[in-house]
C-alpha cells in the first residue's frame, strides 16, 4: 500500500475543504433509520452579530458532543439558527440610516421592515460563516430565523393562548425604558454599574419663611414629583403633613405626605415622591392615591410637563441645567459626592429611566410553578449542579413579564383597537374583514414582542410546532441545551415554562452551563474591557481544530476559564502531534503489505487495554458533561501511549529485516491509528478527517464511522499490568538518567532487584530488546551486580545503574541535599495547610485535592532523594 500525505501541518490548506466534504455528504443530517435520537438547539446568535470567544466555546463544546452522539450512532439533529434581536439589529440598521443622512421617519412600516430583512440577510451570511469555521456540524437545511413563517406562526398562537388563558393583559405600569431604542426592556435586561454621582438637598418652599429639605439623586425628575413622603414616626416632619410645599422653579404646589417607606436615616428623611420615574414611588401613589406625571418621551428626553426652558432635553443635559438654576435662585442647600448603582440596558449601554406607560404583560407565577416542579422533580439537570440555586432563585421570586417592545423590527402584538370604540380584538388579521364587524375600523397595536417571546419557543417552535411535524415527533424533547449562565432566566427557565405550558413536556433534559471566560488576569472578557481575543484570529494562526480542544480540555465543569493567546499553542502543539505521528505511519505504508489477520502480542494488549480504558473514561466524562477529563483521556492515550511508547516500540519490528514482521507491525499500527481518529474525531474534526481520507477508500467518511465502544474481549489486565510495571522501570533509568545529566546516548550498566513476590519477571526477561532500544544499556542484570549502583525503589522491585564515573560524587551530594531542603519546606508547607480548618472548609474542592496531591508528591520526592544521597555515600 503506497500512500503520500501531506508534508506539514497546515490546517488553512484543508480545512474549509474538510467541511466543504462534509457537507456534500449530508454528515449533519439526522439518519432516521437508527434506532437512538439525540437532539439538541443550538442558542440563536444574533443576525447582525460577529463571532466572539463566547460563542466559539458555546459552539466548540454543542459541537463536540453532537459529533460524539452521531458517531454513537444516534440519529442526530442538532438545529441551529439566527435571531432577530429586536433592539440590537433594529439599532445596527438606524445606524447604518444615519450614516447615509436618513431615519426610520423616512419610511413606511412595512417599507422600513423590508429594507431591515435585506440587512439581515446579508449579515447572517456573515455570523453563519464564522460559524462554520468552528467545525459546527449542525444541519444547514434545517437552519431556521426567528422571523420565519412557521416561527411567527408559533408566537401568534401562544400569545392567543396566553390572552385566552388570562395569562396576558395590557395595564398602565413603570417600566424600564431604553431611551437608546425608544423602548422598554425587561428588568431581566438591566446590568448596574457603580457610578459617581451627587446628592443634591433641594428646598421645597411651604411658604416664604420656611421650607422642607429633600436629598435625591436626580433634580431632573422633580417636575414630576406629586408629593412629599415623611415616615409617621418622624418628629420632625410630624407638623408639616397635610401642608403644600411649591416644587423650585415651578408655581406648583403639592402635599405633604406619611408614609413607613420613608427611610428617616437616609438624607434629611423627606423623600420627594415621583410615581412616574420611580418604582418605589410608584408603590407610594398606589397607597396613597396621588397621580402619577411623566415627564419623559419615549426617547428619554423632557416633555411638555416641565418648565419650557427644560423640554426636549436629555436628562443628563436638564439635571447640569436645572443644578445651576437652583443654585442661583437660592433653591440648593449643598451637593455631595455619592456612588450609586445606575441601571444600564445591556444591549444599548444606555441609561435606563423608570416609565410610566401602558404595555403588554404575561402573568408568570402559573408557569414559573410548573417550571420549578420539573427541577425539584429530577426531570430536568444543571451541570454543574450550583446553577440550581439562580434557576430556583428566578422562579421563586418571578414578576409579571413586559412583552411589549417600542420597535417596528420584530413580531407584531396581534391586537387590533377599533378606532370609534377602542374595542380590543386578537387577531392574526385585521377585524374588520370578518363579515361580523364590516363597517368597523381597527387599528393594529404598533408595538412589537420582547425577542425572548419567540426565543422561549425555540426548542418546539424550529422543530415545526404548532404543526405536528416529523421532526417534532422525532426529536422532541430535546436531550440536552449547552448555553452561558448569564441567559439561565432569559432563556433557559423561560424555555422551560413555554415548554411545560405548550407541549406538556420540559424542553431538554440536561442543562450545561459553560465556564465564565475570564483573560490572563482573571478579568471577565469582555467588548467594553475590550480584553476579549477573536476565535477567528485563533483559527488564521493555528487552525480550528487547536482552538477547539485547547477550549475543551480547559473546561473545567463549574470553573472560570482564565485563558490568553498563547495558550492555544497548546492545541496546535497537540493537532501537529497528530499529522505527525499518523504521517510517520502513513509514510511508512511504501511497499507494505496491509494484513487482516493481526496477531497481538502483549504489547498490543496493553495498547487495546488502555483504548478500552480510554473509552470508557471518554463516555463516562460525555455522560456527565466533563469536557476537560474526555480531551485529557484521549490526549494521554494518543500522546503518551500511542506516540511515546506504542509507535516508539513498534520501530523495533518496522526496522526488522523480516518483511512479515515488518507487514504486521504497520498493518497493527494502522489499525490503531484508526481507532485512535475515531476517539480523537469530536474534539479535531478537521485534522482527524483529513488523515483518515489520505489512507481510506474513496468516499469512506471518518465522522460516519462508529465510535468504539468498551469492549470486555480487549481488557487484558494480566498485560496491561506486567507494561505498567517494565514502564516504571524505563522511566526510572529515563529519570535517573536525567537527574544526574547523564547523555542518553552514553551506554550504562543497569540491575534490577526483584522482591520475592514480583510476577513479571520473565516478562522483563522476554522484552529485553524493547528496554535496550528505550533506555540504552550496555548490560541488564538479573537480581546481581548492584553494589556500587545508584538506586530507586519502586513497587516490587529496585532498579540500580552504574554511573558513578560518570559524575562528580560531591557536586551531586551537594546538589542533593540543597534539593532535599527545598522538597521538605514545600512538604511542611502543605502540611500545614491540610491542617488549617478554614483552609479545609472554606478552599474550593479543588485545590484541597491539590495540595494532598503536593503533599504525597513531595513526601516522594523526599524519598527518592533520600535514597539517592544514601547510595551516593555508600560508593
């Protein structure tokens, strides 16, 4: 068998051409003719978004278990598509108006929607590309948008159901208006910040003698106040309730009023009461009656309920204004430095301003409630399971949800008002062309759904629902959803209710949350921090598949992911080390014969003991969501068993003379080979595809191959054992070697010491040409000549070399004994530590775990070194 492969590594020359391959051969289409399903939906990115490491390693980590299940030969659907981003996109788009002199007022609705769709159609080519590049095998002919016909058909017909239910009502309430876009977000979608700020004491004037003096934050928002509150108990307001005060700069006048809210300890204990701008105060007007004035537009500018001089602008701009005025009319006491916590819209970054306005509502609690039994039910898994207490968090403690959104781009409330009446009607369509209301007139609702109302859907909605499709009889309920924590409300229990509510069933089964990416000094990554590296820059300098599993290996279930650039070279280090092994095997297949028959000596079972012990753990770690121990099983068994020790030993038969025993030594290494790509496959798809195609028959994909399964016919334990004892031994003369700077290609005399119960002797006996090519002795003893060695102990035997010519016995001793210091300190050191109660309560489990492990390693060292300086000294 003659074969050429590639001459370096190079994943930029084969990777798109990889995936290209694939996608011919419809690999991400589920097969319906095997009997397991795995389904999964990927999180919907937003259309007009760009790849970040966020995604990368949400996808890198869907992706690697969606490739391990079709192997296992599930019949896999992993669903992938866009969302619309109401906000973010419609945003991206008023942007790119303004940068071309117009607005959205230069358009008609149904005008300015159709120019939105061209600009998302052109971005999502751009999020899916980058998409690709991760290796994402999900099924592109199944991709679905959240503004699809069948989608939008989903969230018409829950919102009717929900309205039918009276799980959703409309009702005048504060919301948290953007003023960014122009509309209200959920509270969910507030981030606060620490900002530095002032406490302004402000006079309100009962009449011209005397006055109240009120501390707050915001002078701005006073033209709304419709009220003074005072705490009952506090003696000296007691006098003034009841009484008017006139609010600065203006001629009107309001009460004063008591109320237990008021905080008597907190400024000057008078609170200016503004319902409208305030949620506290808002709870105050429902108690006491008192109306409620909004002073906002609905792009956070005053409007005409304040002084002319103030309307139309912002409230930043208004509240310098209106500070210098008071000033100067005799109105601001003092002003003080005060740090407090501003609401910020994550999305736009604006400031968000409490807003009194009419909306549309769903009543959570009925749905949170179910979604909370599916939990404490056991029907549905957190991984890890910390992430319980923010789910049930939520749930118990959930407030009505504001659906509606202030923007054209998005699904649009079906809820029509006729014009004459303000009757309110549901419908897809306008009332009016139903034969009951000819004459009417109805007017649409402007407003469109909050995004997460079609993304809560998701799971059933892309499978087809409300139809009952194929694919939603196939493959739901989902097995699995692999997402951030930051989206556990947002999404995750949200999913959970609507599926609970609309299908009877939970969603998903298992919920894995990723780990937190956090830069080299521990900062969360971040666009603002601007700390962040770009996946694709990752992918141009090492390749996806080193982007890949160096993510996977670093993720660590229920641990921050610290990571920086260079740390990637890791994954490249370990792809190369893959071209290369299997292009030394691929080179050596020149005139060979590839034999069927494989005749395994004991070495062979250690390595099929070990593959079996391999894949066990890699099915054990998938089950349980352990990304870092599966990468960490196949790197030890591909980098350490099969490239230092397996590939290293079969260079002895390769070498050989006989063309038989050189056909079987690579007919066996290929058949390992083979099997080592099938583990690797999940975590480098790329590379692993591309070996395989160099060797396999035209059209034999590798992602369609059967992972191997643990198969109790290949545990040869006799043998695993009796290597990992003849490993102990080459290592120890490697080590011994090493630790005293000896040459390995200087030849030295070795003894072995056997205990009396060693069973592996004639095993040592019978691979003797294997130790010399490994540890390059000039004589091997048997249980003879060690005096005047140097030696180690190990589990049932001592192994001694002779290299007292070879060093400066005092340097060593001096060096030694510096050594033994250092080893005992650092020993003292994590004995202390396993000793301290706090330490032990209140470290991480982790590194508990790690500093017994120091602990054993330095007390062995200790020994070893102790060994050393005895023999030194009886030389």
């Amino acid at each position: 068998m003659n074969c050429i492969p590639l001459e370096k590594y190079d994943p930029k020359t084969f990777e798109d051409e990889i995936y290209s391959k694939w996608l011919e051969h419809n690999v991400f289409s589920p097969d319906n003719s095997l009997f397991g399903k795995f389904s999964m939906v990927a999180p919907p990115p937003n259309v007009t978004g760009v790849l970040h490491m966020g995604h990368a390693l949400n996808f890198i980590l869907q992706d690697v278990l969606v490739r391990y299940k079709r192997m296992k030969k599930n019949s896999t659907l992993w669903l992938f598509g866009t969302d619309h981003a109401g906000i973010a996109t419609q945003a991206v788009f008023e942007r790119h108006l303004k940068s071309i002199g117009k607005s959205k007022d230069d358009f008609e609705r149904e005008e300015f929607v159709r120019e939105i769709f061209k600009l998302k159609n052109k971005h999502r080519g751009v999020i899916v590309d980058q998409i690709k590049k991760l290796g994402a095998s999900y099924d592109h002919s199944r991709e679905r948008f959240t503004l699809d016909e069948n989608l939008c058909k989903a969230v018409s017909k829950v919102f009717k159901d929900l309205y039918s239910k009276g799980l959703i009502y409309r009702g005048e309430y504060l919301v948290n208006l953007d003023p960014g876009s122009g509309s209200v977000v959920s509270d969910e979608e507030i981030e606060y910040k620490e900002v530095d700020g002032k406490l302004y004491f402000i006079r309100y004037f009962i009449d011209s003698s005397s006055f109240i003096e009120i501390a707050t934050t915001r002078p701005e928002t006073m033209f709304g106040d419709t009220a003074i509150a005072v705490n009952p108990n506090d003696e000296r307001y007691k006098s003034l309730v009841g009484k008017e005060v006139t609010i600065p700069l203006t001629t009107k006048k309001i009460k004063v009023i008591a109320d237990f809210y008021v905080d008597s300890a907190f400024g000057t204990g008078a609170l200016k009461v503004t319902p409208a701008h305030d949620p506290n105060d808002f709870e105050i007007s429902k108690r006491h009656n008192i109306p409620k004035v909004n002073i906002l537009t609905q792009d956070g500018k005053l409007n005409k309920n304040v002084p002319l001089q103030y309307q139309g602008l912002k409230m930043k701009d208004a509240r310098f204004k209106i500070e210098i005025e008071l000033m100067e009319k005799g109105f601001l006491k003092d002003v003080k430095k005060h740090k407090q916590q501003v609401g910020h819209c994550y999305r736009s970054g604006e400031v968000i301003e409490p807003y009194l306005s009419t909306q549309w509502f769903v009543k959570m609690k009925p749905l949170a409630d179910k979604a909370l039994k599916a939990l404490e039910n056991g029907e549905l898994r957190f991984y890890p399971k910390k992430w319980e207490n923010t789910y049930k968090y939520w749930l118990s403690n959930i407030r009505d949800w504001c659906i509606s959104r202030q923007l054209v781009w998005g699904h649009r409330i079906p809820a029509w008002y006729n014009i004459d009446t303000s009757e309110l009607v549901i419908s897809d369509t306008d009332p009016s062309l139903d034969e009951k209301n000819m004459g009417k007139r109805f007017v649409q609702d402007p407003d469109v759904l909050d995004t997460w109302f079609s993304s809560w859907l998701w799971p059933f909605s892309s499978l087809g629902w409300p139809d009952i499709t194929v694919d939603f009889k196939n493959y739901y309920p989902t097995d699995a959803l692999i997402t951030a924590y930051d989206i556990i409300f947002f999404w995750v229990a949200r999913m959970v209710m609507a599926g609970l509510e609309f299908t009877g069933q939970i969603p998903f089964k298992d919920v894995y949350i990723t780990p937190l990416l956090r830069d080299k000094h521990g900062k969360k990554m971040s666009k603002s921090l601007g700390n962040g590296i770009d996946p694709l820059d990752i992918i141009n300098e090492y390749g996806s598949d080193s982007l890949r599993f160096t993510l996977s290996f670093l993720s660590v279930q229920g641990q921050d992911l610290n990571i920086d650039t260079k740390d990637f070279m890791f994954g490249a280090k370990f792809a190369n080390k893959v071209f290369n092994a299997s292009k030394f095997i691929l080179l050596n297949l020149k005139n060979r014969e590839i034999l069927n028959d494989l005749k395994f000596n004991d070495i062979d079972k250690w390595l099929l003991t070990s593959l079996n012990s391999t894949i066990l753990g890699v099915e054990s770690s998938f089950t349980n969501y352990k990304y870092n121990e599966a990468s960490k099983f196949i790197y030890e068994f591909f980098w350490n068993d099969f490239c230092d020790w397996y590939i290293e030993i079969s260079k002895i038969d390769l070498n050989s003379r006989n063309v038989n025993i050189q056909n079987m030594a690579i007919s066996k290494l290929l058949f390992f080979l083979k099997k080592a790509l099938l583990i690797l496959h999940p975590f480098i798809p790329f590379v692993t595809e591309k070996i395989y195609s160099e060797f396999s028959e035209k059209g034999d994909i590798l992602a369609l191959n059967e992972y191997p399964s643990f198969d109790i016919a290949n545990n040869f334990q006799e043998e695993f054992e009796s290597f990992k004892a003849f490993k102990t031994f080459i290592v120890s003369v490697r080590t011994l070697r090493s630790e005293f700077n000896i040459s390995p290609s200087i030849k030295i005399d070795v003894a072995l010491k056997f205990d009396a119960d060693f069973k592996y002797e004639r095993y040592f006996n019978s691979n003797e040409c294997i130790a010399r090519k490994m540890i390059n002795f000039r004589n091997l003893f048997y249980n003879k000549n060690y005096d005047g060695m140097i030696g180690v102990a190990v589990a049932g035997f001592e192994i001694y070399a002779d290299i007292k010519s070879l060093i400066d016995k005092a340097k060593e001793l001096r060096r030694l004994e510096k050594q033994l210091e250092k080893y005992k300190m650092l020993r003292i050191s994590a004995s202390k530590k396993l000793e301290n109660e706090n330490f032990l309560m209140n470290a991480p489990k982790e590194i508990v775990e790690s500093e017994k492990l120091k602990l054993v390693e330095f007390s062995s060292l200790i020994d070893k070194i102790n060994s050393y300086i005895l023999n030194l000294k009886n030389l």
